[in-house]
C-alpha cells in the first residue's frame, strides 16, 4: 500500500513539474506586449514573435497583425499597421530567413490596407459611409488577401507564388508613394517602372555617362540603364551583339533589329544553359542615348508562367517622356522673370533651333543637357555637372565663337545659361560651355569641361 501512495505522488509531482516546465518555457504571461508599428526600416525579426505556440499546429509560426485606428481629442484617427509580438509565436527562434520573410509580407499585406484606409478617409467616401464602415470593408479585405497568400504561396512551400506575392505587394506599395513605382532618367528622358525601389548606380568619367537599376529581389532580375555617351549604332552593331551572345555560349531564341526615323531597336531573347537563366533583353538607341532594359528569370521552373509574368510586367512599363518641362522648371526656378513658360504651353523653334546638332560635334561628358530654348530675345541653355561634386566647381563658364567669354558663380549642380540672340552672328554659331574646378587650380592643369552646340542664326 505505501508504495501505492508513493507511485501516485510520484506521478502527481511529476505531472505538476511538467506543467510548470511548460509555463517557464513560454512565459507569454509574464512578457510585456508591444505593438511594432509597420517600418519600411525597420523589419521583422525573431524576437519579435513572443506568443505561446497554439497546441497542435502544423506550422512553425505565426504572425498577428492588424490595422489600427485610434482617435484623438479632435477626432482624427491614427491609422497605422500594427503587430502584436504576444500573439505571434514561432516555434524556432532561429528560424529560417525565408519563413521569416513570409511573415513580413503579411505584415506588408497589413501596412497596404492601412494606407487603403487612410486614403478613404481622406477621399469623398469618407463622407458617404462613417468611419466604422471604412474600416470594417478594410478589415474584411485584409483578412480575405491574407488567407489568399497563405493558399497560394502554400504558406511560401511553393517558391515562385511567394515571389510573386511578394512582386504584387511591393507593386501596391509603390503605388501609394509618391512616385509610384516610378523612376525618370530626367537626361535621356526615360521612365521605367519598378516593384520596389532599385539599386541605384552611376559611373562618370571623361568619355562615359550611365545610370543603372537593378532589383535582384524576387528571384528575377530586373535592370534597366541609361548609357548617355553611345553614337548612332553603325552597320555592325547589331552583329557584334549576337558576337558576344554567341561568345557567352548563349543560346539564341530571337534576335530581332527594327528602325524608325529617330531610333533603333533591338529585341533578343536568350538562354543561359549552363546556369540555367532566361534572358529578355531589350535596347534601344536614340542619340546620343543607349538605353537597355533585361530581365533574367529561373530556366525550367514548374511555374515558370509566374517569373514569365513578372518580366512582362516590368519590360512593358517602359516609356520615352517629354522632358521639357524638367528643364523649363529648372530654368523657370534660376531665371523666373525670363522663362514665362507655363506647363503644356508649346515651346517655340524657329530658324535659330533648327540646325541644332543632336548628336554632339564635342563632349567630355563631363555635363549633360537639354536642347537650348528660345525665349523672346533670350536663347537659355540648361545643363547639369555630372562629373565633379558642385562643391569642387571653381566657375562656370561659356564661350560664344571661341572669342568672347562668359562666367558665372557655381550654385548647384543644375545650371542654366542666359544669352543674349543679339550676341551671335549671322550664320553659324559655336556655343562652348561648361565649368572649371579647384581641385585642377591645385594643379595648374586648368582644364575646361565643356560640351558644344552649333546653331544657325
């Protein structure tokens, strides 16, 4: 009988020590809750997931999130997306970077309803349906795209309905700021749209002007880069690039070249066998501009139709803009009693513009600039320094026919020149203009960087 009794205590202490154990390895309860409010800088992290682990689930974690209104004394609501680090639970604190990664976007799926909220508030529907009604259409949304995600992406199991979840994210994302997924190339004229903000770099140097975009974030690679120093493509152009496809032990699926009266175009598709990428590649010329546009997404994929999707998308928002206004604001703001110009309003070309040369006569692609612009009796020449920082520049300076020179003080990277029409002759004209810097003084090297146009008058 008593070692009965003493079987039964043993059970009993031991089932109590259990429990207890299990309370300590949590301690949900004795944890401070914090809601996280939605950051583009500052994303999820494992120690944000401090809730207790529900009995039974399959899956190893989980996130709580939601859109948060709190009204103030004059009646206002904040509204922001929120999460609750009590109420999401992980069973691995080290967790796998990609799982990490599928909670985040439902946190994103959070943020996008939140900015849906406060965009119909500050809309007329704010005055056909009280707040409560936003809200609760909000909230049905929210639920109804993130049981969505989780079906589609299988709870991010299938790889490529993650990707893509994430591309369609950041694309609603983007539409709110205020650029929209935008990105202008303000010199060479292009707009070209991205998910999410790209990887931006430049290289400058005495023959060379580029700007790239890349985004490498959704197991596609998307680029897109201006080249601001690339003549007319001569006859062989289009042979020395399927050359070097050829040399790269590409293999070629479609290889086109179309021209128009101002441009040339070139459209190849390509695969890379050996590691397995799919190229679409796009480049177009139109001096004294290159600009090439190329996706590369995974070869043999089972949903391949899903990155074929993705690049689709980004290699048809592409688009030539006018950029005429950039420059006439940029003028406007240095000159504003000279160029009276209002948006839309057309620009005048007459006999002094017409034999304005596209293609540069002369350039050390030190600066980059718009066509010169007449108005009234004054010719305007807006340009940028591209090569040096401002703070570097010593003066800047034109020259009109190589015997009368010009100057003025350097005051930000953009400039624009004002010149009297009377001060050029009949016939053709020679117009040098650019900058000197101090770094050369330092060196009694004086160099001037400069570019011409040559107009008739």
């Amino acid at each position: 009988m008593a070692n009965l009794v003493k079987t039964k205590k043993s059970i009993f202490f031991g089932s109590v020590a259990v429990i207890i154990a299990l309370m300590l390895s949590n301690l949900s309860w004795l944890k401070t809750e914090i809601i996280k409010k939605w950051d583009a800088t500052d994303q999820l992290v494992w120690s944000d997931f401090n809730g207790d682990i529900p009995w039974g689930t399959a899956y190893d974690a989980g996130i709580s999130s939601k859109v948060y209104a709190i009204p103030d004394s004059s009646g206002a609501y904040e509204i922001y997306a929120g999460q609750n680090n009590l109420q999401s639970w992980t069973k691995h604190k080290r967790g796998s970077e990609d799982l990490l990664r599928h909670e985040q976007y439902h946190f994103n799926i959070t943020e996008l309803h939140a900015r849906m909220l406060r965009q119909l508030v500050a809309t007329d529907s704010a005055e056909e349906l009280d707040f409560d009604s936003l809200k609760f259409i909000v909230d049905t949304s929210l639920d109804k795209m993130q049981d969505r995600y989780d079906q589609e992406s299988n709870h991010s199991l299938i790889r490529a309905y993650q990707h893509l979840w994430e591309y369609q994210v950041d694309s609603m994302l983007s539409a709110h700021e205020v650029h929209q997924g935008y990105y202008d190339d303000r010199l060479g004229g292009a707009k070209v749209w991205f998910p999410s903000q790209p990887l931006h770099e430049e290289e400058r140097n005495e023959t060379f002007l580029s700007d790239c975009y890349t985004s490498s974030a959704y197991w596609a690679d998307l680029s897109f880069c201006v080249y601001h120093d690339m003549d007319f493509p001569n006859s062989s152009f289009t042979e020395d690039w399927e050359t070097y496809l050829l040399e790269e032990a590409m293999k070629i699926q479609e290889f086109s070249h179309s021209k128009a009266r101002s441009y040339e175009k070139l459209d190849m598709i390509y695969d890379d066998t050996v590691n397995q990428w799919h190229y679409q590649h796009k480049v177009y010329f139109i001096p004294p501009y290159e600009y090439r546009m190329r996706t590369a997404i995974p070869m043999n994929d089972p949903n391949s139709q899903v990155y074929q999707h993705m690049s689709a998308a980004f290699l048809n928002n592409f688009s030539f803009e006018d950029q005429e206004h950039f420059w006439l604001d940029i003028s406007r703001e240095k000159y504003p009693a000279v160029v009276e110009k209002e948006l839309g309003e057309p620009i005048e070309t007459d006999s002094l513009l017409q034999d304005y040369l596209s293609v540069l006569p002369y350039s050390d692609y030190s600066i980059a600039y718009h066509r010169p612009i007449k108005d009234g009796s004054q010719l305007i020449i807006p340009f940028k320094i591209v090569r040096h920082p401002i703070d570097d520049v010593s003066e800047i300076l034109y020259m009109i026919n190589e015997n009368r020179t010009f100057s003025q003080a350097p005051d930000s990277p953009y400039q624009v020149l004002k010149i009297d029409i009377d001060l050029l002759q009949a016939g053709e004209n020679k117009i040098q203009f650019g900058y000197t810097t101090l770094s050369d003084s330092l060196t009694n090297r004086h160099h001037f960087y400069s570019s011409i146009v040559t107009l008739a008058k």
